[in-house]
C-alpha cells in the first residue's frame, strides 16, 4: 500500500491500494467512533453496505445515508436530511462520517461533517478518478446554491482518505478519460514524469493493471504538497487552478452537462495559446498540451462563436481580484506562473487558436 502523507493544520494520509475495505474499518474503529454514516451515491449501496457489515461486527452503529447522483446531492435539503439523520442518532463529537462516491459524495460528506456540532470526522473513500486525484484530497467541502456551485462550503480536512483501487475497474472509460485531465494538469504544473508516462503510451498510462495507479500516487502527491503547504489557497494551492478558468466558463454555458476534464481539457489548451502569445511559452510546449489531452482522448477544441459568454462566465470566475481576470500560467513545465488582467484582444486571439472550425 503507498501512503503520501498530507502535512498543514491537521496531517492525515491518504492510502492507496486494492482492496481498502478492511483497512478503513480498522481506522474507523481506531477513531473511537460509536456511530458511522456513510454517505453514498444510489450506484454504491453494496460497496456501502459492505462496509456497514465490517463496522457493524464491531459494534459500531452505522447509518447509510444514500444521496441523490452527481451535483442533485449537493443542496442545501440534502445536507439537512443528513443532519436530521445525524440528530436521530444521537451522533456526537466522537463519531464519524465516511463519503464513499465521486466528488459530489466527498464535497458534501465533508460539508456535512465540517458543520454538524462545528466539525466531526469524515474519512474520504473516493470511486471515480477525479475524486481520488482531485475532490477527495485538500479539504474543500461544499454544496451548490442558487447563486452558483460551491459557494457555501468550508475547508474541513478528512481524518483519512482510502483510495480504493479496485472501484477503478467499475468506472465507464470516458470516466477514466475525464479524470486523467486533472493527472495531466498535475504534470504539466509540478512533475514532469507524469506527461512522460503518458507519452510513451497512453493506452498503458490509462491501464488499472499498468501505469494508472503510479499516475494517481504522482498526481496525489502533488496535490498533498500543495494543500499542506497552502490549505485555505492564500496563493501556492491557486496553481491546481490551472486550466480552470476557461473551463469553468465553458461548464456554465454548457449548464453543466460537460464532464468536469473535458472542459479542464479545453481550458488548458486555452491559457497554453494564452501564455505562448505573451512569449511565456514556445509554440511546442502548446503542442505538447495538445498532444497529450489528444493522446487520451480528451477534446481540444470548443466551438466558435461563445467568446461573449465564455467571457462573461470568466469575469465571474472566483480567482479574480479587483475585477481583473486571473489565469494560471505556465512559463515552461513546473513552472507556475499568473497572467492577470488579459486584454480583450488576447482572449479572442487565445479562443480563435482553440475554436472548431
Ligand atoms: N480542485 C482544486 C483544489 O482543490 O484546490
């Protein structure tokens, strides 16, 4: 089992391996917790229930707390069906909360636990990739109100995080493909060998049984270091931002129906096209971007005609400060840099390099 080891106010680790059931039972067990919700997505009942069974021969009293799929479980109603929960069973301050599914079940799992008696326990078991390498790790929680996605929320970090391998192999392929945008956003900010694995073979790179789990553990890692360095995001965590941007702009036009890497994807070929015409980075590295979202078959592109709202949607964007669009930047691999306050005309020069057509 590899563990990285998440430094800031409050260390945990983060265990990667096949078959984690029984070693998340026994942390539990070791918290001292008498009661353990588990807060799940409708498709995880058994992988939930198994680990029920686990706690409950121990004695432990364990609730499922099943939630709507995706983004529907991240409101304000469903956090407050939890808490009523939580209430009826007397949970404490000693007691627990597991968040077992994609981003959406971690996010508001740790909300969840982050204000109930003003922070209990969670354990983080992440199932998609993007939760593993993004959601899961870092402490940020959160819920989605009218006035946008993760407005309200807090930094509240797990006790633990078990990446559970195993649940790759239930994952759909465009799954895997939309989570391998934030391992490719990690290399192309902090380490270097992970776009080298994945250009010597992507088919190998994205393989459960090859390379897939050491990019997970590299893509882990970076992302401990950043978070333990800069948990509340006061300036280093900032670069996990890279690509975010243009992507969050185009995942609220597209009403958030696009996949959250695809538009990572696209992002990242957006502020690459950005950074070049400044002179920050040579047209190759572009197309090494290019080449590698290509290579996992991420898209590239975006269509035409939407630099108004993608505008829009990026004045909106939550990095800005004193109303100036902020993009995170490369100045070559591994090395962050920030491209503040754009003119119009490099934006639409950035759009036009990456729009259909
Ligand atoms: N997903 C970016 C961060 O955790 O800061």
């Amino acid at each position: 089992m590899a563990t990285i080891k998440v430094n800031g106010p409050t260390p945990y680790n983060v265990h990667i391996a096949r078959n984690l059931t029984n070693n998340l039972a026994a942390h539990v067990k070791e918290t001292g917790a008498a009661n353990v919700a588990i807060v799940h997505q409708p498709t995880l009942a058994a992988p939930a229930r198994v680990i029920a069974e686990e706690l409950g021969a121990a004695n432990l009293t364990v609730t499922l707390a099943a939630t709507p799929d995706a983004e529907a479980g991240k409101t304000i109603e469903v956090a407050s069906g939890i808490w009523d929960v939580l209430g009826t069973e007397n949970f404490s301050r000693q007691d627990v909360i597991i968040g077992l599914g994609g981003g959406a079940a971690t996010d508001l799992a740790g909300f969840v636990a982050a204000t109930w008696m003003r922070g209990i326990k969670v354990i983080q078991a992440p199932t998609t990739l993007l939760a593993m390498v993004d959601a899961a790790v870092g402490g940020k929680t959160g819920i989605n109100t009218d006035a946008g996605k993760n407005l309200v929320g807090s930094f509240h970090e797990p006790d633990a995080v078990f990446v559970d391998l195993e649940r790759l192999y239930t994952l759909a392929p465009e799954e895997i493909t939309a989570g391998s945008a934030e391992i490719i956003k990690t290399g192309f900010i902090a380490d270097e060998r992970i776009l080298e694995i994945i250009e010597d073979s992507s088919e190998r790179a994205l393989d459960v049984d090859q390379n897939l789990p050491e990019l997970i553990e590299r893509s882990i890692a970076v992302k401990a270091s950043v978070v333990g360095q800069d948990l509340k995001e006061a300036g280093l965590r900032e670069m996990l931002n890279y690509g975010h941007t243009f992507g969050h702009a185009i995942e609220k036009r597209e009403n958030y129906s696009w996949r959250h890497g695809d538009a990572v994807a696209v992002g990242m070929m957006f502020v690459a096209n950005l950074a070049k015409n400044r002179g920050l980075i040579d047209h190759a590295l572009v197309q090494r971007h290019r080449d590698i979202l290509q290579s996992v078959g991420l898209p590239t592109t975006y269509e035409a005609g939407a630099f108004d709202e993608l505008y829009e949607g990026m004045l909106h964007d939550k990095k800005n400060r004193d109303g100036k669009i902020r993009f995170v930047a490369l100045e070559g691999v591994g090395e962050v840099t920030r491209i503040e306050g754009p003119s119009i005309e490099e934006l639409q020069a950035a759009y036009a390099e990456i729009s259909e057509g």
